[in-house]
C-alpha cells in the first residue's frame, strides 16, 4: 500500500514539474528577448543618428569639431540606455504570463485525476479492502441454522438411504429446536442401520428436551436400553449427567461425565466435560443434596463478598404469558472483556417472584468466576421450551450493571417476537 501510494505522488510530482517548469523558462525567456529588442532598437537608433550627422558633415552643415562632439554625445546616450533596465522607446512592454495560469492547470490536474481514479480507479478496494467471502454474513445464528437445516434435508431427499446423512440432520433439528422432526431422523437411521446406542442416546436427548428438561419413564427407558447396549456411549451419558446436575445430583452427574473421559474416546468434547465435572465438584463440595438457592446454600454464601443477588419478577403486564411449566435461566456476564457467561442457574417460573445468588458455586467451569468479575450484567430468560437461547413467546429481562457484592431487581418486561 505504501508503495502504491509513493508512486502516484511520483506521478503527481512529474505533472507538476510538466506545468511549472515551462512557466519558469518563459519567463526567463520573454526577459532575455525583451533585453535582446532594446538592444537592437538602441543600436538601430543610434545608426540612424550618426547617419545623419555624417550627412549633414558631408553638405557642410557641421564643421568637424561639431561632428566629434555631437557623435560623442550620441555614442555616450547610446551607453547610457544600453544600461537603463527599461526602454521607454518601446511602444508595447513585453510581460510574461502570470502564475495564475499555472495554479488553475495544477487544480485542474489534481481535481480531474482524484474523479477519474475515484470513478474508474480501485478506490473502494483500497479504502475497504475486501475481506474472505462470507456466506453467511448479515445472518443471525438462527437463519444460519435454518439455512444449514435446509442444506441437509436436501441432501436426504437426494439420497434417501444415506444413514449418516439422516444422522447429521438429526442433530441439526436438535440444535434448530425441531424435536420432533429429530427423534423421525433418528427413527429412520435405525431403520437403515439397525438399533444402536449412538442412535438411542440422541433420540432420548432429543425427547428430553421436546419434555421441558424433564425425565420421564420412556425417556428412561430408551436410556437404559441404550446403555445395556454400550454402557459408555457419550451421547447417553451426557444426557444421564446434565439431567442429574440440574436436579441437583451432583455425584450421578460427576459419575456419568467421568465415565465418558475413562472411555478414551475421541468424539469428545473433554474439556468441557472437565469443566462440568469441576462445577459439580464445587457444588457436591457444600452439599450435595442441597439446591443452590435453599437456606444452607444462602448461609454459605452469606459470608461472601464475591456475590449478586438479584431479585426476580414479572411484569404484571405479562403476567397472563407465564406458566407454572415455564424455566427461568439467569446468567451474569462481565461488562468488561469476552462476554462469558460467569454464573449460571435455573429456576421454576411458577416461584417467582424470588431472589437467587450467583457465585462462584454456581459458576460454568473453568478458570472464569463471577469473583475474578468486578461489574456484571444479569440476563433472565423465561422459556416454553426449555432452550436457554431467547425463541418467540418467550420473556426477557435484563441489569445492564451491578457491582459483584452487590444487588439489583430484575424484571422479565420484554416479550420476544
């Protein structure tokens, strides 16, 4: 870029340079042809003179000694205008061109090349070089999900008996919500391959969540059936783990997820399960049996400074979107740096309005804390499907700010279209 630029002021230099220059040389020209006029016109004169004395000698008008005297005369006026700077013999003074002229053609040349160059030219790529093509810029994480949903069910209608196709668009219906088209993606992957426990884990995580995050006996079912088939598939015991930590069992979950990392298996996501498993820890480390808002979690935290307490409700105009199956999820952010969630839980919505602790108890794992924190944001999101991400219908509230140590309320006031 530097270079490219050296070289178009090079190129502007030499067109001025192209101007000016003659403009100089002119001048300096008209100044020696206006010295070289005078000169002549001097020396003509000055022969017309001392022609006509020569003649009036010859007839006798003049004596000799007037002769000499009259053509001395002449010889020193002669001297004298040779030196004079001006000629006021000269009829018309010749002047150069004033630097006017110069001066426009230099704004002409610089106006006319920038429009040019702006117009024909790679301005725009040189102002906002262009970046890798995004086929997915302008998107939201939604459309883009609707987008990959749509690319995969393509491809099982153009190949029908592709059992991992089906597979792939299974999960993708999971992440896009659409449970119900999963567990048929599901259903038709055994049909091609048979019953397996890779297959039965994701059918039952799929009804798990199609259930609100509620257990039930034939989504228990599928997952005994899964693991007397493979008693260390992943897909089944991460659902085996997450269901347990949310109902506050904290050793089945830790169990579940440790037997996933002795399993040495690759397809696996291990430092996040390490991370899960240190947040169960942290927990089971106060009581196990004890959720992390009843009155002994309170008593722990009590002594703490590193906490946000944050009081919880409804909009009394929205109060007739709620119901009583409806999960509050709360997590604080730092304003400052990434916005990592730092602590996260969930609530029943049918106990609001309450007030919940976030701590380092109620951290997602890892070596980020709420207490490493010294402002956070609090978000609540009230969902009818069990999905921490906002869908339509669903309530949102929010705390732009609160000092860790400190409190605030929170009211769910704005319906998601």
């Amino acid at each position: 870029m530097t270079t490219f630029w050296i070289f178009i002021a090079l190129v502007v230099v030499i067109g001025l340079i192209m101007i000016w220059v003659p403009h100089f040389r002119q001048t300096k020209l008209l100044q020696a042809e206006e010295s070289g006029v005078r000169r002549q016109t001097n020396l003509e004169l000055y022969a017309e003179r001392l022609a006509i004395l020569e003649k009036e000698l010859h007839n006798e008008h003049l004596d000799q000694v007037e002769f000499d005297a009259l053509k001395k005369e002449l010889e020193i006026n002669l001297l004298q205008d040779m030196q004079q700077k001006g000629d006021d013999s000269l009829d018309v003074e010749m002047k150069p061109k004033s630097a006017l002229w110069p001066v426009f053609m230099t704004f002409c040349l610089l106006a006319i090349s920038g429009y040019l160059y702006q117009q024909l030219g790679a301005y725009d790529e040189l102002a906002n070089p262009p970046q890798a093509s995004n086929p997915h810029q302008g998107m939201d994480a939604g459309q883009i999900m609707s987008q990959q949903v749509q690319m995969m069910e393509a491809k099982v209608q153009a190949q029908p008996d592709d059992s991992q196709a089906w597979f792939s668009l299974g999960h993708a219906y999971i992440s896009a919500n659409q449970y119900d088209k999963a567990i048929s993606a599901f259903d038709k992957v055994m049909e091609l391959v048979g019953t397996q426990a890779e297959l039965l884990g994701p059918k039952a995580t799929a009804l798990y969540y199609k259930a609100n995050q509620q257990m039930s006996p034939a989504i228990q079912a599928i997952i005994d059936q899964s693991l007397a088939l493979d008693p260390q598939d992943p897909s089944t015991l991460l659902l085996v783990g997450m269901d347990a930590f949310f109902t506050a069992n904290y050793k089945k979950a830790i169990d579940a997820w440790q037997m996933i990392l002795d399993s040495d298996r690759d397809d696996v996501d291990r430092t996040a399960l390490m991370n899960a498993i240190q947040s169960a820890n942290m927990r089971l480390g106060e009581d196990s049996s004890a959720m992390p808002n009843d009155a002994n979690h309170k008593s722990v935290i009590a002594n703490n400074e590193k906490t946000v307490a944050i009081e919880i409700s409804i909009s009394p105009d929205l109060a007739d979107k709620v119901a009583d199956t409806d999960t509050v999820f709360i997590f604080a952010r730092s304003t400052q740096g990434p916005k990592v969630p730092l602590a996260a839980t969930k609530i029943s919505a049918s106990s609001l309005p309450m007030t919940i602790t976030l701590d380092d108890s109620t951290s997602m794992g890892g070596d980020v804390t709420l207490s490493s924190a010294q402002e956070v944001e609090v978000i609540a999101v009230l969902s009818k499907n069990g999905s921490v991400k906002p869908q339509s219908g669903d309530l949102k509230g929010m705390v732009k700010a609160v000092k860790v140590g400190g409190n605030a309320v929170l009211i769910l006031d704005t319906l998601v279209q």
